[in-house]
C-alpha cells in the first residue's frame, strides 16, 4: 500500500465515523475505498466492521450524557444487540462473495421504507391497541425489532444504525436526541459482537485496522459532538438519504 492510498483510506474511515455518529451509513465511504484499495467484499466488509468499532465507541462517549435515565432501556437492549452481531457475523463468513453483493441493496432499501414509514406505523400501532401501553411492554416489543437489526449489523454494517433508530423511533417515546445515543450504543455493542468473532475467524490485516480505527475514532468523536445540535427533522432526512445513496450504489455494483 502505497502512503497515498494510505492516506486516502484514513480520510474515508475518519468520514465514515463521523457520518455514524451523525446519521449512519459511514461504510459507504469506506467500503468502496478498501474495494478500490483491491480487497475482496466480504473481506472489506470484515475490516469496515473492525475499523468502524471505535468510531462508535466514540460516538456513544461523546453522547452518554443523552444515555442518563435509559438504564432499563440498555440492559435488556445491549445483550440483544451482542449476541446479533455475532450471529450476523457468523452468516457472513459462510457466505459467498456474490450472494453477499446481491443481498446487499435490498436489505438496505428495506432499512430505508422502515425509516420513512416510522412515524405512520407508530400512529397505526398506538391507534389500534396493538401495543402495550406501559412503558414496560413496549420495552419488550422493541427487543426482537434489536436483535434482527443487529444480526444485519454483524452481517453488513453499512445501514445498520438505520435500522436500529427506526425500530426505536417506531415504539419508544422519545426525542430524536435521545435515541440516537441509545442507537450509537446498540450499534455499538453489535459491533463489538461482530468483531470479537472476526478478530478469531477471519483473515484480518491488523496493521490496515490500527489506521483506520485510529481514523474512525476521531472521526466518530467529532460527529458525535455535533449530533445533539442537529434538528431532528434533518438527521431523519440525512439517515434516510445514507440509506437511499447505499442502496443504489450497490444496486449498480451487483447489476
């Protein structure tokens, strides 16, 4: 690797966890960058996982103030997102390259519908008495809704906090502020999930890694700074825009 490949790919992981910390979908400066770099897609995807972690870390850090009061909401939502991100790292090693390619925009634009429709569908639910009333039980609704998003997480991360803030904003009353810190850390606790299982199982260039998660780090730490000063109509909109822009870049790479 040349210094200004590496150059080019520690700018994009700054970039990448900076736009996770704000809206997500940071992959879809990274991941392009180490396919460009000549690494194969699953094996980007494994080193964006890896790299992107500590941008998340920092992103939660940066945000934990909006975390005081949401003790409950992180106990049973953090094991949720852990075990996930295992279970969707392990589908991606046994998957192959092209499957992986195809599956890609579609559970991307899947992300996308569920963000636009977030708050038509909680209105709906509400309205018909299809969810508990007590905080309690709407709690419990949202665990399946985090244990799914995660295992896409662990599988492809790129989108994976689109998923996550939709599934919280659908059933939990909250600011957007708010549950964007509690996305950073569930994202956070997939990803860390996921990682503990590649750093075992998949070929790793470490010395890629400490660059970029140096990189991801800062970046996720500069965002986070901004994202309570965000009004909460653009982040949806920059969240569902990263998600549509995702979707239809791999959209073209896979047709």
């Amino acid at each position: 690797m040349t210094f200004l490949q590496g150059l080019e790919l520690a700018l994009a992981a700054a970039g990448a966890g900076a736009i996770n910390a704000l809206a997500g979908g940071g992959t879809l400066l990274l991941f392009p960058a180490l396919l460009a770099a000549g690494l194969p897609a699953v094996g980007a995807n494994v080193h964006c996982t890896l790299a992107l972690c500590p941008g998340y870390l920092g992103a939660t850090v940066a945000q934990s103030s909006q975390l005081r009061g949401q003790g409950a909401r992180l106990r049973l939502l953090l094991p949720a997102a852990a075990a996930g991100g295992v279970l969707g790292g392990w589908l991606l090693l046994h998957t192959g390259e092209a499957r992986f390619r195809a599956a890609v925009p579609w559970l991307l634009l899947f992300a996308c519908l569920l963000l636009a429709m977030q708050e038509p569908l909680r209105a709906r639910l509400l309205r018909h008495a299809m969810v508990p009333r007590h905080a309690g039980g709407v709690l419990l609704m949202t665990l399946p809704l985090i244990l799914l998003a995660a295992v896409y997480g662990g599988y492809f991360g790129a989108g994976m906090s689109v998923i996550v803030l939709a599934a919280l904003g659908l059933l939990l009353e909250d600011s957007l502020t708010r549950l964007n810190a509690l996305k950073q850390a569930l994202a956070l606790a997939a990803n860390a999930g996921a990682v503990l299982l590649f750093a075992g199982r998949a070929p790793v260039q470490w010395g890629l890694i400490a660059l970029l998660a140096v990189s991801a780090l800062a970046g996720g730490l500069v965002g986070g700074r901004f994202a309570g000063r965000m009004d909460p109509g653009l982040l949806r909109l920059a969240v569902l825009l990263a998600g549509v822009i995702l979707a239809g870049y791999y959209f073209i790479r896979t047709h």
